[in-house]
C-alpha cells in the first residue's frame, strides 16, 4: 500500500490562504493509472472530497470549493498540491490526500490514502 | 449531486453476529455501458484514514477479510459484516465514484453491544 504524507502549516488564520503539499512515495505519478486527490473531514464529520488531477495537470473540483481551490502537480518532486483561499472557520478540518485508480477517462475509487494532516483556521 | 443516505446511522452488533449497513443513492450509480456499480466502501477507525473494503459495490480490495462483503445494484446498496469482531469498530462510509463531484454517505458508526 503506498504510503502518502501531507504537509503544511497546521493552523491558518481567517481569509488567508491554506496551502498543503503530498508526497508521493516512488516513480507512480505519471502513470495513466492513477489520478490523485484531496478530501476533508471536518470535526466529527462526514468525508467530503475536495477535488482531483491527473499527472497531466487536468484538474476537477467540487463545485462548492471550485471558486477558492486550486490543485496542482510537480511530478518532478513526486508531489501535489493544495491552495484553499479565503478560509473560514468552517474550512477547519482534517485534510487527506489519496491516490485513486483510473481507468481510461473514468476516475474510479480511492484506494491508498495518507494519514491526513489538521488545519485549524483560526485568528 | 449525487447524495447518498446510509441506514442506520449506528449499529450496535453483538460479537460474532452480523452487521448490516445500507447506503441508498439519490441516482443510479450502475454505468450501462459496463453493467458495473460505481460505488466503494471505505472503514474508518479513530485517528486513521478511510480503508478501502469494498470497490464495483461487491468486489472485496486486497487483503480485506473475506468477513466482508457488498451487494445491491442501481441504487440501493449493503455492506455485511457477517461476524463481527472487535477490530471492525469503525466508522463505515458508501462513495460514489460515477460523476463528478464525488460524495460520500454520511456514514455508519458499528459499534459492539
């Protein structure tokens, strides 16, 4: 099972701007197999995905989070990011970073995950 | 967007006896063109990520013990655990991967009466 690592500043303060990196283990990332994603879980909540890229740099985001989130890859580094803008209280939660399966144009399941990393938007 | 419910909300479940947790999609997650159901279930522990049991509503992931297992079809699923054990306390979520954006039930909390 791939082990992926999230990392950045655990607490933000409000309308300012939550960034997170994940690190991918190995040579995976370019591989059309794959596709790569961020989720939350806010306190004592549900899963709500956030949005995912493939290795070429196209991009799907929730649409509630579209206008503040975008995602990107660096291969090179074996890493994918997040920037969340404007944050609020309520973008308070766990952020996990996944590795789904693709196949052809379908984006399918998420099957290895990191241990997620909590950011706390707070002033 | 696709919203999926799961019944009940928690469950308490003697050992060794079964668990029977369901996710209802608000759409039909079977794709035609491939007869196959989009929808995963994932077992979530205190403090860990979401593991991946279940992917195409039925097909058990690597590893996962055989104790577990996923039926149903266009919009009504089941995940059963047919004898439970202690290490199945968890949190359990239904996901559907067949449009974007990807949701996830608000969960199932099995817990050990």
């Amino acid at each position: 099972q791939l082990q992926l690592q999230e990392s950045g500043p655990g607490l933000v303060k409000p309308a300012e701007t939550l960034s997170l990196t994940c690190t991918v283990p190995g040579g995976s990332m370019t591989s059309s197999s794959y596709y790569w994603g961020w989720i939350r879980q806010a306190p004592g909540k549900g899963l709500e995905w956030i949005g995912s890229i493939y290795y070429s740099g196209s991009a799907y985001y929730s649409p509630s989070l579209k206008s503040r989130v975008t995602i990107s890859i660096d291969t090179s580094k074996n890493q994918f990011s997040l920037k969340l803008r404007s944050v609020t209280a309520a973008d308070t939660a766990v952020y996990f970073c996944a590795r789904g399966l693709r196949q052809g144009y379908q984006l399918l399941w998420l099957r290895d995950w990191g241990q997620g990393t909590l950011v706390t938007v707070s002033s | 967007d696709i919203v999926l419910t799961h019944s009940p909300d928690s469950l308490a479940v003697s050992l060794g006896e079964r668990a029977t947790l369901n996710c209802k999609s608000s759409q039909s997650l079977l794709y035609s063109a491939t007869k196959k159901n989009h929808l995963a279930w994932y077992q979530q522990k205190p403090g860990q990520p979401p593991k991946l049991l279940i992917y195409w509503a039925s097909t058990r992931a690597s590893g996962v013990p055989d104790r577990f297992s996923g039926s149903g079809s266009v919009t009504d699923f089941t995940l059963t655990i047919s004898s439970l054990q202690a290490e199945d306390v968890a949190v359990y979520y239904c996901h559907q991967y067949y449009t974007s954006p990807w949701t996830f039930g608000q969960g199932t909390k099995v817990e050990i009466k």
